[in-house]
C-alpha cells in the first residue's frame, strides 16, 4: 500500500509545484473561503485591468503612435530645417555685425598704418643706423676699457690677490683655529672624560642598576597581587548577572516569547499567507479566463448585432448599387468623354493644319509648303485575351485609340 500521493490534477491542468497538500485543518477550512472572497474581490480588478490594457493599445495604435509619427516629421522635416536656417542667419548677422567689421579694420587699417607708419621706419632705423653705432661703440669700448682692464687683472691683480689671500689665511689659522684646537684637545676632552663621564658611568653600574632591578622585581610582584583581587573582585561582580541572564532571562525570551511568535509564524501566519497568496494567483487566473469569455461573448454580440448586419448591407446593397452605377452610368459618362476629347483632338488639329496652309498661301517664300495631312478616323481594333496574342472576334473594341499612333 502506498502512503506517498502523486500529485492532483484537474483536467488537463497539474497542481502547482508548491502546493502541498495534507496540511491540516486549519489550512483546509481557511483555503476555501478564502478563495472565494479573493476571486470575489480579484475578479472587477481584473476587468478593469484588462479593459484598461485593451484601451491603452487602441490609444497607443489609433493616437500616439500617429501623433508621434506626426511630431517626428515636424521635427525633421519643420523643426529641424528652421533651426538650422536660423542658425546660419544667426551666425551670418553676428559675423556681419561683431566679426567682419572689425577684422576689415584689423586688415584694412590697423595693419597697413602700424606696418608702413611705425614697423618699417622703426626696421629701417634700427639696421641702417643703430647697427653701425652700436658697433663702433662696442669696439671702442672693448679696446679702450675691457682690453687695459683683462690685461691689469691677469698681471698684477690675480698674484697680489693670491699672496693676500695666503697670508690672511695663515693669520686666521693661527688666530682663530689652532688656539682653540688646542684648547679642545688637551683641555676640554681630558676634564669632561674623567671629571664627568667616568664617575657618572661608575654610579650608573654600582648604584643605579642594582636598584632598578630590585624595583622591577618588587613592582611585579606587587602587580600580580593586584591583578588577582581585581579578577576576584570582577568574577564576584559578574557571575550573578550571567548566572541571572543565562538561567532566568534567555529561558523566559526563549520559552515565553520567541518560541510562541515562531509557533505563531509556523503554524498560523505561513499556512494562511501561502494560502492567501495562492488564493490571489489562482483568483487572477480564473479572472482572466472569465475577463475573456466576457470580451469573448461582447466581440460576439458586436458582430452579430452590428458587424454582421453592416457586412450584408455591403455586400448585398452597396456592392451591387456601385457595380450598377459603375456600369450604368460611370463607364458610358468615361467613353464618351473619351470620344468629345477625341473629337475636339482632330477638329483643333484640322484647324490648325488649315491655318498653317492658310498663312503658307498668305507669305509663301517664308517657309517650304506643308504637306497636309488628312484627319484619320479612329479604326475599331480587335481586343485580345489575357495572355495570349490571338484576337477575339466578338470582344468589345478599345476606345482608347491615339491619333499619332493611327497616322
């Protein structure tokens, strides 16, 4: 005997994957009414919600779709050139105001009048006249001061000021370096090193040493000490409050709160919002099924109470009253308009040959006699069939006939 359900199915359609079922009788009495307040409530929205669909894509095809085609070709074809035109005068009059005005000024006035007025004097000035002098006087001056003066420098002052120099240097050597290289060396160093130094190093090593290492051993005994009352004293602080939190308030949480609101959760609120939940999915499902059989049976009753009748009427009343009218009188008012055209066509050009003879028989060396031709009646043409070039002896004649293709 086998314990395991397989899964329900209703007709052609399966259960959904996540529906369980066996889940009790809280879930078996609250599914069924929920379902059907849910459908109650789902079944207007969702016949709103697909009329709304509908009206949105006939607004969006009838509508938008066209206002935005025609907003589209204004832009290209209306928008766009104007902009562009107005962009071009725009910039035609600012360069023909604020640009060419002053750059004709630059070209034409300012660069003629500083370039022949002020620059080529200037040039003429400074290469014809200023160059020379100021090469005279560039030589006179290099022989008269800076050769006497690099001679004077290089032959009596340079060895006077070098024997100056040595002699200053020994002197502060002498002066102000060796006394007080003497007086560091043999004064200084001795006193500092065994008046100072040693003693101190004698203290550090016999006195002071000794001591801090009596210090540190007395200071970290002290500090254990006080390490292990403070640790007492904490663990004797703390111990009540964990003991007060581990055995009295996480039960009563845990106990008293949390594992009633995830009973709560389980067992209540997870199987009614599931239910809930599926409810609405269902709900939506058979609304829109029933939203169809609606629109279903409203295209039908607009076909058969207005589409069905305005097709007969097409087809039996005005299909027929058009070809009768068509025929009657459309097509005779056409072929005889073609015939007066016809007939008006080879009157004017008999008359037009007539006034040429005319004015030929008036002046007679102005141009070479005309020959002049006979107006030709249109002859009656066999038609043909469709596809084949054989004539058909009892079919209608085109009445459509060209004079200059007969003559």
């Amino acid at each position: 005997m086998e314990f395991e359900k397989s899964p329900q199915t209703y007709g052609s359609h399966q259960a959904p994957a996540h529906y369980e079922p066996g889940d009790g009788c809280l879930t078996t009495v609250v599914r069924i009414p929920v379902r059907i307040v849910v459908l109650l409530v789902v079944v207007p929205v969702r016949m709103v919600w697909d009329l709304l669909v509908v009206c949105g894509r006939a607004v969006e095809r009838v509508l938008l779709r066209p206002l935005g085609r025609a907003l589209a070709w204004v832009f290209e074809n209306v928008l766009t050139p104007l902009g562009l035109a107005t962009t071009w005068l725009a910039v035609f009059i600012g360069k023909a105001l604020f640009v060419w005005p002053w750059v004709a000024l630059w070209r034409y006035v300012v660069v003629p009048v500083v370039t022949y007025g002020l620059v080529v004097p200037l040039v003429w000035v400074y290469r014809q006249l200023l160059t020379p002098l100021g090469h005279g006087i560039a030589w006179l001056v290099q022989q008269l001061l800076v050769a006497p003066a690099g001679r004077l420098y290089r032959r009596l002052l340079t060895p006077l000021g070098h024997g100056v120099a040595a002699v200053l240097a020994w002197l502060g050597r002498a002066l102000f370096v060796w006394p007080w290289v003497a007086l560091w060396r043999y004064v200084v160093v001795p006193v500092v090193t065994y008046g100072l130094v040693v003693p101190l190093v004698w203290v550090y090593r016999q006195l002071l040493t000794p001591l801090g290492h009596g210090l540190a051993r007395l200071l970290t005994v002290i500090g254990r000490g006080l390490v292990w009352l403070l640790t007492m004293i904490g663990r004797g602080i703390v111990w009540p409050w964990v003991a007060l939190w581990r055995y009295v308030v996480v039960p009563v949480v845990t106990y008293g709160l949390v594992l009633p609101a995830v009973w709560i959760y389980r067992h209540i609120l997870a199987p009614v919002g599931r239910e809930i939940a599926a409810a609405v999915g269902v709900a939506w499902r058979i609304a829109g099924y029933i939203s169809r059989a609606v629109g279903r049976a409203i295209k039908w009753l607009a076909w058969n109470v207005v589409g069905r009748p305005v097709r007969w009427l097409y087809q039996s009343v005005c299909t027929p009253v058009g070809h009768a009218v068509r025929d009657t009188i459309w097509r005779p008012a056409k072929k005889a308009a073609a015939e007066a055209g016809l007939a008006v066509r080879g009157a004017l050009q008999a008359a037009r040959e007539t006034v040429r003879a005319a004015r030929e028989a008036i002046w007679p060396g102005r141009r070479d006699p005309v020959r002049l031709r006979q107006p030709v009646e249109p002859g009656v043409r066999q038609a043909r069939t469709l596809g084949s070039t054989t004539t058909v002896p009892g079919a209608a004649a085109d009445p459509e006939i060209s004079l200059h293709k007969q003559g």
